[in-house]
C-alpha cells in the first residue's frame, strides 16, 4: 500500500511542475499587493489527512503547497491539483462514489468545477480509508508574524474551503465558516478577486444569511451529506419523542404491551381511531422497560402478519396506522403510530355483535350502548345523523 501510495505522490508531483509553469509568468503582482509589509502570508494547502508509515511506525500528513504573490492563483493551482488528484484516485480506483441518479450541475468554469463538484451528489468511499482518515482537502493557510525581542514566531491557521468525504456537522461548520473568512481576508486585505465572486444562501445549512464567498466547487442548493445527516437528525429527535412518550405514561395517547396478544393490539387501535389518536409499543412492559418479546418470534414474520390482519380489520382506515421498529438495547420494539379517524366510527366484531372503543386514563374500554356512542360521535362531528345508524353497525 505504502509503495502505490508514493507512486502516486511522484505521479501528482509531475502534475504540480506542469501547473506552476502554467503559471509562472501569467500574472504579475498589482501594485496595492506590493505596499504593504503588514499583509499576512496566504497560501493553500491541498492535504491528504493522514496515512501510516510502516518505516516510521506513525502517521505521517500528506500536504502538498501553493503558493503566489497573488494568493488567487495560488487557490487556483490548489484546486487544479486537487482536481487531478482526484481523478487520478478514482482511475486506480481508490476512491469510489456513488452518485444520486437523475442530477444536473449548474456550476462556473472556475477552479475546475464540474469535476469536483459531482462529489456533493455522491457517497464518497475510500477504498484504503487508512491512508486518507476521512478525506482529501483544500485548505487556506494564513500565516500570521509575531516578532518580539527576544523571539520570532509564525503561527499558521488552516481553514478548511472544500473537502471530499462523508461530511458530518462539524465539518459542514468548518468548510462555511472557511469560506467567509476567506473572503473577509481577501477583502480587507485588497487582493484582486477577478470574476470569482459568487453569493451564497447558506439557509441549506441552517443559517438564514446569504454570504459572498470565492467561487467554489460546491453544489449549494442539494448536498447528499447534508441531506444524509438531516435524515439522521430527523430519526434521532424522533426516538428522543418516542422516548418522552413512553416516559410520560399517559394512556389516554398511549399504551404498552409486553405479549403479542393479537385481541389486545387490535382493540387498542380501533380506541386510538375513534379517540384522538395514539401510539402503542410492542415489546415495552408496564414499568416502562423493553423486553425480549421477539425471541421465538422473527420480527419480521411478524410484521407481515400483522399488516394482513390491520389491513382485515381497520379497511380503509388502515391508512391511519404507521408501523415502525427501533432497537432498544438488545431488544426490539413495535410501534403503532395510530392517528384519529373522523369518518365513521370504527366498530370490532366480536361474539356476533359490533363493539365500540374509546379510551380513558386506565387504557381502551368498550361500549355497545347505541345512545352513548351517538353522543360522542356527535361532539366529533362524526356523520352520524340518527340513532338508527348507529343500531344499524350495532
């Protein structure tokens, strides 16, 4: 691995010595870029994170440097590396992406784009994750001079402008924020920007402004990661509800079972249907802990089974009823996302006559009395006109 590695660090090499001399004698610094002393230093940085060297029996940063005295050619001959890189790992097949079907890029011809910026509609896999950590990254360098008397230091602050790799929120964080303070360098320090300016709604990623920033090969409207870890955030504040829910104990919108008792599962989602809704947990018993109710039974048979049977007794109402699987601990649990019925009431048969369902703070209980179910149809403003239709489903 080490050996392909430096093969292909000499072949990336031969792509740098091609771009500086693409730019070498292309561009001539502006007189305001000469004046000052003051100006921090900026360059970039394309960075391989890390690999790990047998040799040296540690992990050792591939960084390759670009510098210009005007810091936006330095940005450009960093992405055109970069790009090369790039393509380069997916040739040899070290990096592989799995891209979103049926996308479309509207991008600028700056900094290589098109090529780079497929990334945000892809999962991106590093076939030898170990010899990249997480990724590839371009990153501004700006080197700040601090002289004193007795010592001289120079300190050096990375931030991160483009990266290919899963990112997670952190790193969404970091590349925005790298972005504006490029661009707030760029700006007060008067370096030429040409063409490359773009402003970005940056709502996508939870912040309500709108930032100008150097154009960058990113797709700012649809991100897959982005996208992916709101998926994640979703699922997540919902097993955090879910969690409340059997917490709070309530069994008006609530109930728990600890057996697959078919009658009982039933009967509590016609009470939920004809009340206000509710969720019952399958598999969370009455001191509000998970059991190992899936033992004999596989999950999935289950799932099955209980679909045709909902589907057997609830009929069109069934739609009303989401089922979904969590894992607590060890333990799987069955929830019954049962949301309320307006239509008409929903009655069960049972030993040859239709029974009623409603709920109250002890769980579901039944009614057969016509006039009682009438009443409480008319305060839903269910379409029950006489008492005959209702002795009719009776």
């Amino acid at each position: 691995m080490i050996r392909r590695f430096y093969s292909l660090q000499r072949e990336m090499m031969r792509f740098s010595n091609i771009i500086n001399k693409q730019y070498k004698l292309k561009f001539m610094l502006s007189k305001s870029q000469l004046t000052s002393h003051a100006k921090p230093s900026i360059h970039y940085v394309v960075r391989g994170r890390l690999f790990y060297s047998k040799e040296t029996k540690s992990m050792i940063p591939f960084e390759q440097k670009f510098e210009h005295l005007s810091p936006i050619l330095a940005r450009e001959k960093a992405f055109s590396f970069y790009k090369n890189y790039m393509a380069i790992l997916e040739e040899t097949k070290q990096l592989l992406q799995e891209p979103l079907r049926d996308y479309s890029l509207f991008v600028k011809n700056h900094f290589g784009e098109p090529s780079i910026q497929k990334y945000s509609y892809a999962e991106v896999n590093y076939v030898h994750p170990e010899s990249y950590d997480k990724g590839i990254a371009v990153y501004m360098v700006v080197q700040n001079s601090r002289n004193s008397s007795e010592n001289s230091k120079v300190k050096s602050n990375y931030f991160l402008i483009h990266g290919i790799w899963n990112f997670n929120n952190i790193d969404i964080k970091n590349f925005t924020n790298g972005l504006i303070k490029e661009f707030s360098h760029y700006r007060h320090f008067n370096y030429d920007l040409g063409n490359h300016v773009e402003i970005v709604d940056f709502s996508v990623f939870d912040n309500p402004n709108s930032f100008s920033i150097i154009s960058t090969p990113f797709n700012w409207s649809f991100n897959f990661y982005l996208n992916k870890n709101n998926l994640e955030l979703q699922k997540s504040r919902r097993i955090e509800s879910v969690k409340n829910r059997i917490k709070s104990g309530n069994l008006i919108h609530n109930e728990f079972l600890s057996a697959l008792n078919l009658e009982f599962i039933i009967r509590t989602i016609a009470s939920f249907l004809n009340e206000k809704g509710g969720f019952l947990f399958l598999g969370v018993d009455k001191y509000r802990k998970s059991t190992d109710l899936f033992t004999n039974t596989k999950i999935s048979i289950f799932k099955k089974e209980i679909q045709i049977i909902l589907q057997r007794e609830f009929k069109m109402s069934v739609k009303k009823i989401k089922l979904s699987e969590y894992k607590v601990g060890i333990n799987f649990v069955l929830i019954f996302e049962v949301l309320p019925s307006y239509q008409k009431g929903i009655f069960l048969k049972e030993n040859n006559q239709k029974v009623f369902y409603r709920r109250n703070n002890n769980g579901f209980f039944s009614s057969i009395d016509p006039e009682a179910i009438l009443n409480f149809c008319i305060r839903r403003n269910e379409n029950f006109l006489t008492i005959q239709e209702i002795l009719k489903w009776l």
